[in-house]
C-alpha cells in the first residue's frame, strides 16, 4: 500500500466542520483512517495548515486553439502552483466547446497532460455566439460539468430561459457571464471618475447589474440554479442577497482582483490592468468583501485569462481582457479577507474555495472525509512572499500584481496522493 502522512498541520474540512491540530493519512490516493505498516512518506505540517484540495471554477487554459497563450498542461502546472488540485476550463476556446468530440479531445488530454484534476464546460449555445442552443444532452453524455458562454453572454431571454430548461433535465449548473452588450458598448474600463479623465470609453456597472437581475428572474421562473461569473459592482451583490433572502436559487463569485484593486489603478493606461468585467470603484470593493463575509457571495475564482505579452503591448483600447491568476489567487484573498479587512476567517476562505464549488458542480471533491479522494493543499497562511512573473509556472505572465508583497501561500500541492508541486 502507498502512503503518505501529513503530521502535526492544522486540519481544517469546512465540510466535515473539523479544525483541529492531527494527522491526516493518504492511502493509495484516498484520504484514509491511518496508515499501517511502514515504506510510506511522512511529513511534517507543524505550523501549517492542511486543507481539502482547492478548487477553481473558473479558468481559460485555451486549448485548443491558443496554445500560446497557455496549455492544458502549463494551465494546470500553474494551477498546482497556486494550491489548486482541481480546475474547471471555460469554453470559449478555438473551435469552442460546444460539441462532444471537443469536450473528449479536452478530457483525454487532461488524463494524459495534467497534472491536477482538469474538468471542463460546455458552451449554452454554438460557437458561444449566442444564437442557437448547443447539443447540451450530448455534452452531458460526454462529460462536462456546466454550462457556461463565458468570455460572452446570452443576450436573447427568450434562448436563456430554454438553457435553463435543458440543464435542469441533465442537472447541469449555468454559469453566466453578466454583460449587457447594448449598455456596455465598447467600454474598456469601469465609467466614473476615472475614465472620464483619461478619455477612455467606459463600461457602466449597471451593464452588469441588468444581466444579475435578468438571471434572477429567470432562475426564479424556471426554478433551475444560475451562478452568476466575476461579479465587479456593489449593486450586483445587493440584488443577490435580496434574491437569495425570498428563496432565489442564485450564486455568485468573487475574482481577487476585484477587491485587490480599484479602477484608480488605470492612471498609467498598463493593459495588465484591463479585465472584462473592469475593475470598479471603491464602493464597488466594499460592497462585494461584504458580500463575501455576510454569504451572499459564496465561492471565490480566479478567472485565469492567460495572454501573449505582445498582445497586451498595444493601446490600452486594443488589448484583449483579462489576467492571469491562479498563482496568486490564495494568497491575494488570505491577505485581504483574512489578514487585512478580517472579514472572514481562514475555515471560511478555504469552504468558498473548496466545498462551496465542489456542491455547486456536484464535484466528488472538497473534503478530507475518509474514502474521498486524496487531494490536499498544504498553506502556510503567515508566510510573506513577492510576486515574481518571471517564476510564474503559467506560459503568459500579463499580471496587475508583479512586485507584490502578499502574506498566504500554498506550501504543498498533493493530487491522489502524490506531491504535483512543492515539498
């Protein structure tokens, strides 16, 4: 039998309620009762903290189609690094998911690549162009684990109400990406103070709000879950927890730049700073950490958007949205939820990026309970660390966060049982 036994750490499992200093056995890639006999590997956790494997549901690892940007393998190599020991791919890839033969081509490459648990989405409609519905049934049949038009969003009511009706039949979650072209236009940045002084088009929050409160309804009407992706305004949030306290089944995540930066931080026009949705103002900020620690937000995300550095050495209008995150995703939110703003506690942080995901997506994953599966995040939630892209295990490096001191940091990565990146 093969082992492995994490000494001394301070075991925290939001879904079995533990906290408590022990030991935490693998054997044969399953968490265990004990280990028994010798020839297995122990190590010592005194200090630290041992954690259900965490879980992102929400990242772009391109392939197919944009391997220059990142593959499925340096995807979940830079997953590993960051603490992740599983990840959920969007779709809007080249060709989109939006058939069985890619979501096979996507799962056969991950067995085979992969270093972490890789799970993907299928596309709500062809091409994510949002006119008609893909073949949900046989994408089910094929493996994916929601639907979702991210990077796009479904402008027609009407085709979204039918998407939901199909995924209530293959029990299938729907993420949204909430957008409003019409409202949105050709925003770049969030419009306020900001963009008015530096000309640049803005992208009002209420562009996000109409698609929140478009999703509440619809979820309400065909009583079938929606979780809404990336949410960046304060109203957004006050929707959602008025949705949620009449019985609205609706969800929403937090991305860890939204409460890191504000759109103050355009001044200098660096693309690394440009995402869809934009970073907002510091209302914007507040209300959304008071929705993490009040559960009205319930998982958090990193939106890993890798990027090719040429492509964001444009003008600001021209370069593509979005950031890589999933390297400095646990420790940007230790530092600010944890240590900084105390708006919650660590047990808290690791069930929003654990269990929280894992009941959204019925993943089998999320817990240390005996029989599941050996996934484990080592964390040393007091360690202070710099941000180095250069170091980063992604192929891009288009970071707002490069020369960053942040205190919290996986330490060990460890994926049924075997160490995929520390120790």
């Amino acid at each position: 039998m093969k082992g492995m036994l994490l000494r001394g750490g301070r075991i925290i499992d939001p879904a079995n309620k533990r906290d408590e200093v022990g030991d935490l056995a693998i054997v044969d890639g399953k968490i265990a009762a004990g280990v028994n006999g010798d020839g297995y590997e122990e190590i010592n956790c005194t200090g630290l903290v041992v954690a259900p494997g965490l879980i992102d549901l929400h990242v772009h690892f391109r392939e197919p189609g944009q391997s220059a940007k990142e593959t499925i393998a340096t995807g979940a190599r830079a997953a590993a690094a960051g603490g992740f020991t599983t990840v959920v791919c969007m779709p809007n890839t080249s060709p989109a998911v939006d058939n069985p033969s890619v979501v096979t081509w996507i799962r056969e490459k991950a067995e085979r690549e992969a270093c972490v648990n890789v799970f993907t989405t299928g596309a709500i409609t062809k091409g994510i162009a949002g006119e008609e519905l893909a073949p949900i049934g046989s994408m089910a049949r094929a493996g994916i684990v929601a639907l979702t038009d991210d990077g796009h969003c479904v402008q027609n009511h009407e085709l979204m109400r039918r998407a939901l009706e199909y995924a209530r039949m293959f029990q299938l979650p729907v993420l949204d990406h909430c957008q409003d072209y019409g409202l949105v236009g050709k925003g770049v940045m969030h419009e306020g103070y900001w963009s008015t002084l530096l000309g640049l088009p803005g992208w009002p929050s209420a562009g996000e709000e109409l698609i929140v409160m478009r999703n509440i309804l619809l979820a309400e009407l065909c009583e079938t879950p929606i979780h809404c992706q990336h949410l960046s305004s304060g109203q957004s949030v006050r929707l959602m927890r008025e949705a949620r306290a009449r019985g609205v089944v609706i969800t929403g995540e937090v991305c860890p730049h939204h409460i890191a930066l504000t759109d103050e931080a355009l001044q200098g026009f660096d693309t690394n700073f440009k995402m869809n949705p934009p970073l907002r103002a510091q209302r914007d900020v507040d209300a959304l950490i008071q929705g993490i620690a009040d559960g009205v937000v319930t998982i958090l995300a990193s939106d890993h958007a890798p990027h090719c550095a040429y492509e964001k050495e444009v003008e600001f209008d021209m370069a593509p949205f979005g950031i890589v995150g999933l390297e400095t995703e646990l420790g940007l939110f230790i530092d600010i939820l944890v240590h900084k703003k105390k708006a919650i506690d660590l047990p808290r942080l690791i069930a929003l990026m654990t269990v929280e995901p894992a009941k959204l997506l019925r993943l089998d994953r999320g817990t240390l309970s005996v029989g599941a599966a050996g996934d484990v995040t080592v964390i040393d939630p007091g360690l202070e660390w710099k941000v180095d892209a250069e170091k980063f295990e992604s192929r891009s490096a288009n970071t707002p966060f490069q020369g960053w001191e942040i205190k919290g940091r996986a330490m060990r990565t460890i994926v049924a049982g075997n160490t995929v990146w520390g120790g």
